[in-house]
C-alpha cells in the first residue's frame, strides 16, 4: 500500500469516528454517601445522593444529588449546587455540565463570584477552560460597592476581566444612573463603553443623552459622542460631551446648542461647558445667543456668552461681551457688554451701546429693552441719551437728554419721553421735500416725541423751552450739530455679520417671516419731514420761550 494510499484511509476512519471518540475524555472523579443505578431512556446513569463531591482537574461540584451519565460524561446536580474552579465560585440550584467540554448549564438563583464581581441570575451558561459567562434571561453584575450592571443579555470573560451586555442595560453608579442598549465594561478599570442610545442621570438630577460614549466610574468622567445634558435650567447639546462628575463640570465640543427652558432662549457655538457646582455656563467659539419673539426672532453675537444660574428667579441672566452685535426685524446694534434677565425678559447693553431702529440711531451710556407677550415693549435710556435721524437731504435731525424712554406697539416705536437737560434739532422741509426752509433748534426740561410709521411724527417741549427757527442763509457750521453728535450709520450691523453668512434654514436657524436680506435696502430710505413742530400746538414754530405748562 503506497504512502498516499494510506493516509486516504487513515483520513475515512478519521471522518466516521463518532465525535466523542474524537475529543479527548476528561475523567470526573465523584463520591458521595449514597450511590444507586438505573436508567433513563435507554441510557445508564449512577445517582449519588448526599454531600455529593465531583472533582475533575482543578474543578470541585458540590450538590445535594446528582445523576451522573459516564458514557456521555455528563454530570447533572441539583439543591445547593457549588461549583469551585480556582479563583471562581459557582452557585446554583440546578446544573447540568458536561466533562468533556467542561460546558455547563446552571439554573435558578446563580450566583457567580469572581474576586469582588459577582453575577447575579437564574439562567447562566458557563465554560469552565474559556471562563466565559453568558445569562440570556435577565442577569444583574454587582462590582464590588462601585457599580451594578443589569441587563437582559450578558457575556462576561473572566480572563480578561471584560463584560459586555445587551438590552436594556442599566448601570448604577454610586453619583449617577446609566441607560443604554449595548454595554461593554472593564471590570479592572471601571471604564464602561456604551454603543447606541444613551442616557445618564446624575443624583442631582442632571440628565445627558448621547449615542454612545466612555465611562470612566472610578473618577466620574465620561466622554460622549453627539450628546444632550439636560439640567434643570438648561439642555447642552454637541458633537462631543465631557463630564466630570467629581468637579460637576461638563464640557460640549462642536456644533453646541444651549437651550434656556420655560424661555424661549436658545445660544449657539463651537465650544461650550457648564459648571454645576458654580452654576455657570460658557459658550464661546462665535457664540450666538436667539430670542424668539412672537413673529421675529433677536439674534445677538458675542465673543463670549454666559448663562448664569441662580435660586432667585431675578437674579438669573446671561452675560455677553465682548464686540455685541444684534439684529432684529426693524432695530440692530452694537455694544461692548450685555445682559439678559430671564425673569424679566430684560436686556441691557452695557459701555457705549448704539441702536437703529428703521432711521433712527439710538446711543447712550446704558440701553435697556423689555419684551412683554413675545414683543419689544420697551426702550429705555440712561445717561447722555441721543437721536439721530437722517432726512432725505442728509439733514441729520437730532435730540438728546440725560434719559429717553421709547414705547414700542407691535414692534413699532410709538412714542418717546426725554427726561432732563432736553436739547433738540430738527430741520424744515419744503412741500416734496426739495429744499431745506430752515431749522428748529430748542432747550427744554422734558420733551415728548410722538412717532408714526416709525417716523418723528411730532415733539412737544415742556418747562422752561426756549426754542429759535433758524433760516438756511443763518445757519453756521456750530449750529446743526448738538454736543456728543455722531453718525455711525456704517457700524450697523446685518444678518450677515451675526452669522458670518445668511444661515439656512436647514442649519437651525429660526427664519424671519416676511423678510428678505438685501444689502441694499439694510437702511431703508424713510421721509422726515418737519413742517410742524409742536410745542402744544400745531405750527411751524420760529420762536419759543419760557414753555411752562403741558397744555401749551
């Protein structure tokens, strides 16, 4: 028979071996009080009952009774079964374990112990050479006193400490609650990784959401991937979320959204954290802050945007600084610093604030603006307040005081009061408005302006006017502007210096109704005419002195 001939052969008989002719058999050594035989199905089996011990290699079975299969070298036990396997127990009310792949099946209240791990449920599937452990019906691991892991599904590997768990996953922290559906923990670190879906809670109440992320238990820090925190106040949403539970400090990266609740605030980013125990929150990386009124929305800009927390309602704000920028339908501006009360719906700009509204440029040392029922309310001004409109011959018509209160309706300025020091310019137009026919110029204590379409409409000066009109041939140069007069018509800013560019809708970004972005038409061209200025009555005024009364 030729070499080849023979090892053809050799590979047959191999082929049609049964297989438990093929692997190698393990011998189980047992003993036990009691010992019986008898038969099951055809097949013979040795029952061994009391103190029951099985022993094979470095692994002992302890059980209450057992049947004990020795062809097949399957061993079942049941009542107080007790695996011990070097460094792991094993305990269970049933277990059905087979000796030659050292598989085994354990059933009802399992418990297995691995150093200070221990895996709690009533269907465990264990190998005792890979040490893998696998529960298909619930199971609960508890680590120690640091964490317990529940889910529906389990694997733990024992050799290299690792855990991972499906469906419904539930991971209990000793400072917060983890949810998620798939689950993979390191039992030496502590570091558990979590796929799809995720949600963890914080003892303070504090939620982040996420879809997916690392978890680092024993210094409660964690790292997410486009994740949500949810705080009572606030929700901070990124591409990626940092927390560290021990310092109460989180951290957004990427495309971040901070969202105001019970307001409609909403602030935009590239970088943002929030520190809990402060109670502070910071977005900086062109942070833009959008307040939705009923049919607009206010956009500001900053450098740096600052959501301050607070257990008095009045004391809750945001902060922004740094280069202000603000556009709205109908009024823009400017200022250093700023600041929004939520429980007031209040905003202040701070250090040299401007605003223009329609043709009007506004400034003054402080500016305030209410929003009442979705709408701007109110303007006020404090300190070296003034008013610049320009007419149609480029005539700058201009009014100052120490403050100004403007009073809006429907987003239109209606009225306006000017309160101490009053000075005002205000120029003549010719029918068509043509020609300039001269110029009023007054001091008084307190003025009043009325406003229609946005437009100076009429102004009446009280206690102790003095009021001259002064014909065009008269006028000199220090006469047609008032101290502190500056026209800053070239800073006002456009939807596309908010965002760099007209943003979309597609990005986020709340649209304006009825309103297109035209470059052009950003200062629209607006009629000012002055052939009635009333100081009481209504006519054309060359000369008013010692106005006392409202009447006139």
């Amino acid at each position: 028979m030729t070499l080849r001939r023979l090892l053809f052969v050799l590979i047959l008989i191999a082929a049609f071996l049964p297989a438990s002719a093929q692997r190698k058999a393990r011998k189980i050594d047992y003993k036990a009080k009691t010992l019986t035989v008898g038969k099951r199905n055809g097949e013979k089996f040795q029952k061994l009952l009391n103190e029951v011990i099985f022993t094979q290699e470095e692994t002992t079975v302890y059980c209450d009774s057992s049947f004990y299969f020795k062809r097949r070298n399957v061993m079942e036990a049941y009542g107080h079964v007790k695996i011990l396997d070097d460094s792991t127990t094993i305990t269970s009310v049933e277990l059905i374990y087979d000796g030659d792949s050292r598989d085994s099946e354990l059933r009802k209240n399992v418990v297995y112990t691995k150093g200070v791990q221990q895996l709690l449920t009533d269907f465990l599937d264990y190998n005792l050479d890979s040490e893998v452990a696998k529960y298909f019906n619930g199971g609960k691991l508890l680590d120690s006193t640091t964490n317990t892991l529940t889910s529906e599904i389990g694997y733990f590997y024992g050799q290299q400490n690792l855990a991972t768990f499906y469906t419904d996953v539930v991971l209990v922290s000793p400072n917060f609650t983890l949810k998620a559906d798939t689950l993979r923990y390191d039992t030496n670190t502590k570091i558990a990784y979590t796929y799809g879906p995720t949600e963890i809670e914080n003892e303070d109440g504090t939620k982040l959401f996420s879809d997916g992320g690392v978890f680092r238990t024993q210094i409660d820090q964690s790292d997410f991937v486009e994740g949500k925190l949810d705080t009572e106040d606030y929700t901070l949403e990124g591409d990626q979320l940092y927390f560290d539970d021990l310092l109460r400090y989180y951290k957004s990266i990427g495309n971040v959204v901070l969202t105001a609740k019970n307001n409609d605030i909403i602030i935009i980013g590239d970088e943002g954290y929030y520190d809990k125990e402060k109670g502070i929150s910071k977005v900086f990386g062109n942070p833009i802050l959008k307040r939705i009124l009923e049919d607009d929305t206010l956009y500001m800009a900053a450098d740096t945007l600052v959501a301050i927390e607070s257990e008095y309602d009045s004391a809750e704000r945001i902060l922004a600084y740094n280069d202000i920028k603000i556009f709205k339908k109908g009024m823009q501006g400017r200022a250093d610093s700023a600041a929004y009360y939520k429980s007031d719906s209040l905003f202040f700009l701070y250090r040299n604030p401007i605003l223009w509204n329609e043709n009007n440029q506004i400034n003054a040392d402080t500016i305030s603006l209410t929003i009442k029922e979705e709408n701007l309310d109110r303007m006020n001004l404090y300190r070296n307040s003034f008013m610049v409109t320009e007419d149609t011959l480029k005539n700058y018509n201009q009014i100052k005081g120490r403050d100004m209160v403007a009073y809006f309706v429907e987003e239109e300025m209606t009225r306006m009061t000017v309160d101490g020091n009053a000075e005002g310019i205000y120029y003549v137009l010719t029918e068509g408005d043509t020609s300039t026919m001269g110029m009023n110029k007054f001091i008084c204590s307190t003025m009043k302006i009325g406003f229609k379409d946005n437009q100076v409409s009429t102004i009446s000066i009280f206690q102790q006017p003095e009021a001259k009109f002064i014909p065009p041939h008269e006028l000199k140069a220090g006469d047609t502007r008032l101290k502190g007069f500056s026209w800053r018509i070239e800073e006002r800013p456009s939807l596309i210096d908010i965002f760099g560019e007209v943003p979309s809708t597609g990005e986020g970004i709340t649209p304006i109704k009825d309103m297109t972005i035209d470059p052009e038409k950003m200062v629209p061209e607006r009629k000012i005419r002055g052939e009635k200025f009333i100081p009481g009555k209504r006519k054309m005024i060359k000369n008013v002195k010692n106005e006392e009364s409202e009447d006139g």
